[in-house]
C-alpha cells in the first residue's frame, strides 16, 4: 500500500473489532500513524495487514484501568473510543464499559491534549430509555463531553460487513432452525449501515481536525422492518423457513431464559431496545448531521450483503444461481 505517511498519530480504543478494522483501514489509507488500544494485542495481528510496515501498532489497555487509556493516548493527534458490549456481564458491565469507559478515554485524550476525540454511541441512546443499554450509551455520552469539550458523538444504526453480528447470526439461525422469531412482530425499523462507511466517515472527521462537539446519527440509504431484513436473509441464502411473529411478551419471557446462557443471543434488555425504531433522526438529516453530511455516499445490503453470506446456503458458494437447475 503506497500512501504519503503522515507524522499525526491516532489512538483507537477497541479498534481490533469488527468496526475498528475497518476504522482503521480507513485511516491507514490516509498516512495515519495508528495505535490500537485493546484488551489483547495478541490476538489483533488481523490489522498489520491493513497499512504498511510499521504503521498499525496494537498495544494492551483496558478502559476500567485509566493508567493504561493514559499510555496508550500519549501523543495522539486524536483520539476514538469504540468499547462496547451488547449485555452487561460480570466486569463487562454497561457500567464500567459505557459509562466508566467512556469517561476515562476521554480524559486520556485531554490529558494527551489530543486535537479530536470521538466517542462511539449507537442510535437508541436515551437517558431515560426503558433499557439499560440505551441509558449507558447516553450516560457515556455525557461523560464524554463533560471531560472533553467538544467531544463528538457518533451513533449508528446497525452495522453490517463480513464480521457483523446481526445477518451472520441469523443466516447462522436459519442453517438449523425451522422459523425465525420476530420480535414484537418483526415492525421495528432499521437502517442498516455498512461498516467501510462508518470507518470512512471518522476518517473524515479526523481529517477535518474540528472538536465540533456534534452527534452524527449514521444509516445507509434505506430502511427495513424487522421482518424486511429476515426474509431479505433467507433469500440471500436460498433457505425457506417460517418467519414467525413473537408478541412482546412472549419474546421477554424468551429473553429471560436466554439471558441466562454465558453468551446471550437475546436478553431482556435487547427486546426494550427493540420496541423503538432504530433510524436517523429528521433533525440530524436536516442538520446534516448524517454520513451524507460528511460527503459519504452510503452503501445499501443487496450489493454488500450475498458477498459474504454466501457460506450459508446450502452448498456455500458452489451454490446454482436461481433460475439455473442444480
């Protein structure tokens, strides 16, 4: 990869996750200098490959120990949090990552005395939301600017790529499952962005070099119900399964037994959150507060989705076209 190298030096916290790779593929096509924050450097060798030789380097922190967010700022130009979880567990708590977390990124980046810091939220965030993920989210917004002035907040709708979590587990689902469940009847709204978009719009904002202080809500050019997205699912990998309504109390009922298990696939708190369409807001649309806003055309599931679930139809990629007799 032939870039003009850039001295500016930027900390990713979390950034050897599914979106952090491609934040900072993003930015490593720009001459960034990129430092990795995370729990396991060991395990993020998947982003040497991303930039040239000596221009990612991961190194250990961990947001409930200030001490190492402070080493891991030092000297950065600017700054990104992307520490998240879906349910609060044992130290992994919505507490201690969004909240906790949050603040004490955002008081690394002022003490390096970094030029931008922007904090990963998600759409939903609501303090007086009836989940607890959407008022950790909004708490670690707050903490976020009340440590450093001008932090920027950016919240996306569901984000999709090779790795994401959300076509993967429930093509994943459809493989062995007779239906799929729609929660609450499968009408919540969604706008799915994609991942490259998401890396793409905060290499923009560091570019621009502005603590602008703004919430930038990202979606992609459409929106689907809950139902849309599961049939849209089941044709991508050529499987036929019942699509079947779940009333909202069923569904927590559901979630109560689920949330049990060490890795949850649905929890009480993730069918609040889905009681609430999950799009971009009119304000920020006409406030230009969206990828649009910042110059980035978004990318819509039919060209990007089929392009990595392919690997659950039923013979993977040696699968016939339709319309072509196997």
């Amino acid at each position: 990869m032939l870039v003009q190298p850039s001295d500016r030096l930027i900390t990713i916290i979390g950034g050897s996750g599914f979106v952090g790779r491609h934040i900072v593929r993003a930015l490593a096509r720009r001459g960034y200098r990129i430092r990795v924050a995370c729990r396991r450097p060991d395990l993020a060798g998947h982003l040497q490959p991303l930039g040239n030789t000596g221009q990612i380097m991961a190194v250990q922190a961990n947001v409930r120990y200030p001490a190492s967010l402070e080493a891991a700022c030092e000297g950065a130009y600017a700054v990104i949090n992307l520490t998240g979880v879906l349910h609060s567990a044992g130290a992994q708590s919505f507490d201690a990552v969004h909240v906790f977390g949050a603040e004490a990124s955002a008081k690394a980046a002022r003490a390096a005395r970094a030029r931008v810091f922007i904090q990963m939220s998600a759409i939903g965030a609501d303090a007086v939301s009836a989940s607890a993920y959407g008022r950790s989210k909004a708490e670690g917004e707050a903490r976020a600017r009340a440590n450093f002035p001008g932090a920027i907040v950016l919240r996306p709708s569901i984000v999709f790529g090779p790795e994401d979590g959300f076509f993967n587990r429930f093509a994943e689902m459809a493989r062995f499952s007779p239906f799929l469940p729609l929660i609450g009847g499968g009408e919540t709204a969604f706008q799915p962005v994609f991942a490259g978009d998401v890396g793409e719009a905060v290499a923009r904002l560091v570019d621009q070099g502005e603590a602008d202080g703004k919430t930038y809500e990202l979606g992609g050019p459409e929106q689907f119900s809950f139902r849309a997205l599961m049939q849209f699912t089941l044709d991508t990998i050529g499987r036929k399964r019942l699509l079947l309504p779940l009333p909202w109390g069923l569904a927590r009922l559901q979630a109560s037994i689920l949330g049990l298990l060490p890795n949850p696939m649905l929890t009480v708190d993730q069918v609040e959150m889905l009681r609430h369409d999950n799009v971009v807001s009119e304000a920020a649309r006409r406030e230009q507060r969206t990828l649009e806003g910042l110059g980035v055309t978004p990318q819509g599931i039919e060209g990007i989705v089929p392009g990595y679930l392919y690997r659950y139809r039923k013979a993977g990629q040696f699968t016939a076209p339709r319309g072509i007799p196997e």
